[in-house]
C-alpha cells in the first residue's frame, strides 16, 4: 500500500469515500498532498467521484475485519459511511440507519488497535431533541441542547450514541476524537434521484425536469413553511478539516445559520433555473421537525471561523449538476431514434 502511495505525507483514511461529503473530501487531501486511502461498501463505478490519485477500495466497513485491515497504517480516519439519506429514507429505514453503529464501533476499533493519530467523526443536527424544534419560528440549536435526549428516532438515536463512543474512546484509551454535527449539507456529486436525496438535490431535480418537460408547476413535501439551514459542500469540507486539526474536544455544529422556508427554497431554485413554478403541496410527504437552524457561536470562538456561502451561490453548481444529470438520464425523444 505505501509503494503505491508514497511514504513521506500523512496517510488519511476517508470511509464512505464514494458517497457525497467523503467524494468532495477525498479530492481535498488529495490536493493537501495527503496520501488517501478511500472506502467504500459501493462498487467503485457506482461512487459520484473517483480520484485516481487515492486508493481506492470496495469494502463493507461494518465488518471488524475490513475495518482493522484497512487502517492499517493510517494516520488518521474520516468516519463518513452511513446507511441514510434525506427524510424519507431515515422515516423509513430506521433500523438499517441504526446498524452504521457497526462502521463506527468496529472504525474505532481498529483506530484504537492501530494506534491511529485522529478520529473524525461525522455527527448530524439530528442529535437534537424533537421537544426544541417544534415550530418553524426556531430557537437557534447550540451544542449543549442536544441533551435530554429526544433525538430523531433510529438516525439521531445512531448519531448520539456513536458521539458517545467516540467521547468515551478518547477517555479511555486516550484517541483523538473530533466530531462536527453536520446540518443539511448540499452541493454536486452526491443524491438526486435514489430516494436518499434531501430537500435541496429534490427540488433541482423537480426543477430540473418542469424546465426540460415545459411543465409550471412542481411537487413540494410539506405545506411549504417548515424552516432549515443548508450549507454548501465547500463549508462542510473546510470546516471538517478545521475541526480535525483543532484542539476542541466536543461536537461542533457546522452549518449555517441562514434560515429559510421549504417554500422559499423551491423558489430560490426555480430562480436559480430562471423560471417560476406554482407548487403543488404534498402534507402526507414526510416533512421532520417543523424548524431547525444552526447555532454557530461556539465553532466561530473556537475555530474563529463557520460557513459563508449564501445559498443562492452554493445552489448555482448544484443545479447546474443535476439538471446535467436530469438531461442525461432522459430518454432520447422516438422522432430522433433510427431517423
Ligand atoms: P452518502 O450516503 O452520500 O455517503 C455515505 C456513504 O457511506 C455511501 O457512499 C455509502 O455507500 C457508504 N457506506 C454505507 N455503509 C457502508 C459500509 N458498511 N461500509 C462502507 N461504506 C458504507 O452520505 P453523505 O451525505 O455523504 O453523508 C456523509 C456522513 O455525513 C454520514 O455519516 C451522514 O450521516 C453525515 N451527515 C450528512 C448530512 C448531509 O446533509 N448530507 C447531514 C448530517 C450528517
């Protein structure tokens, strides 16, 4: 493995690499000058990028073995890898979100086994309790409200415990643990149309295809006034290495703090797309806590920095992505078939 990547950088394992946040992650150490190691459960022509310059390898990390052989070595690891998605798959896959207990339990294994330097652990606003989100008018959430627990069932169950793990890893046998609660992240190269998407990759999508198909009026979950934060994916990625490399002991949110309506967002995107659209509410859709907004004093005193991108900036790439998906994936039209 060290012939193939060089000896003289630090050698960084990112886990879930084939997926959103650990694809745009790998391509950042890279460009550090780190040597990657990159893992994933999904065959490697099913991952949104692939860096040739990393190690790329297909493996299910929820196993002990897979998890001990490929930290081998490594200096430092990213937990990205999770079974989840946007709302309608973690309302829905509750148990199959609580079993990446296993990738995080067997991860910190092999860390504490291999004597790796760092743990990142990748945390969610999910943590947070039902009982302070339950209108759209929200109270900011800061880190010391994610107790008593009354987290999201299955996925934020999952999500505490694993920081619980994480904190008591770095206790008791004396790892660096560093964990950053990530809320809504979006961008290109990640979910839009398996039915793990979140809000902002479904509505390009729907967007998208009104444009292509000449329709005015798309699908919207909800009734339109639930309320979120989203952070584009350069922030998450800047934030998760500024975290890694600092001194802070305990889960930092990373997202921002620019809150906006479900409704609001689906017009940002058809503006982003240069047209108008009615929207067709759908109150049965799974729809989650009613608001929720990020809390960014403690990372700005700790790291002295948080998330800047407007979300009106960071939806440009991302729709331009997925529209370019969206027309990929259409059929071609019969009139120019065998003409
Ligand atoms: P993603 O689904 O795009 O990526 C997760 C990757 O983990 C997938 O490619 C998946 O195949 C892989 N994986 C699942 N089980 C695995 C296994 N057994 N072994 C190896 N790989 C496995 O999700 P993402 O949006 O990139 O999220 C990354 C992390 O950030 C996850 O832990 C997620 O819970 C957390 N998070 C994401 C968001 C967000 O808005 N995207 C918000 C909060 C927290």
């Amino acid at each position: 493995m060290s012939s193939l990547l060089g000896t003289d950088q630090p050698h960084a394992l990112v886990a879930g690499s084939g997926g959103f946040i650990g694809g745009h992650l790998v391509a950042r150490l890279l460009a550090e000058g780190q040597r990657v190691t990159a893992v994933d459960v999904k065959p490697l022509d099913r991952w949104y990028q692939l860096h040739p310059k990393a190690l790329n390898l297909s493996a299910d990390l929820a196993l002990r073995e897979a998890c001990q052989e490929v930290a081998d070595g490594v200096d430092e690891i990213y937990n990205l890898a999770a079974d989840m998605g946007g709302i309608g798959f973690i309302e829905n896959n509750k148990a199959a979100c609580m079993l990446s207990v296993l990738i995080n339990t067997h991860l910190l294994l092999a860390a504490r086994d291999r004597g790796v330097g760092r743990y990142f652990y990748a945390s969610s606003a999910c943590v947070y309790p039902a009982y302070r989100q339950g209108s759209a008018r929200v109270e900011a959430l800061c880190e010391d409200m994610a107790y008593p627990a009354e987290p999201e069932d299955g996925y934020g169950w999952e999500k505490l415990f694993a920081e619980r793990m994480g904190r008591h890893f770095a206790e008791d046998f004396g790892l660096t643990v560093r964990i950053a609660r990530f809320h809504n992240v979006y961008g290109p190269y990640g979910s839009w149309d398996d039915g793990r998407e979140k809000a902002p990759a479904a509505l390009c999508r729907k967007v998208a295809e009104a444009v292509r198909d000449g329709r005015e009026e798309i699908e919207v979950w909800g009734d339109g006034t639930r309320t979120r934060s989203f952070m584009y994916v350069d922030d998450c990625i800047e934030g998760i290495r500024r975290i890694m490399r600092s001194d802070v002991e305990q889960p930092l949110n990373l997202g921002t703090s620019e809150l906006i309506t479900v409704g609001d967002l689906a017009r940002l995107v058809a503006r982003t797309a240069g047209v108008r659209l009615r929207h067709r509410y759908d109150t049965a859709a799974p729809q989650g806590v009613h608001g929720r907004n990020s809390d960014n004093t403690l990372i700005r005193a700790a790291l002295g920095w948080a998330p800047v991108v407007p979300l009106a900036e960071g939806l440009r790439p991302t729709y331009a992505w997925i529209a370019a998906q969206v027309d990929a994936a259409a059929p071609v039209p019969s009139t120019t078939l065998g003409a």
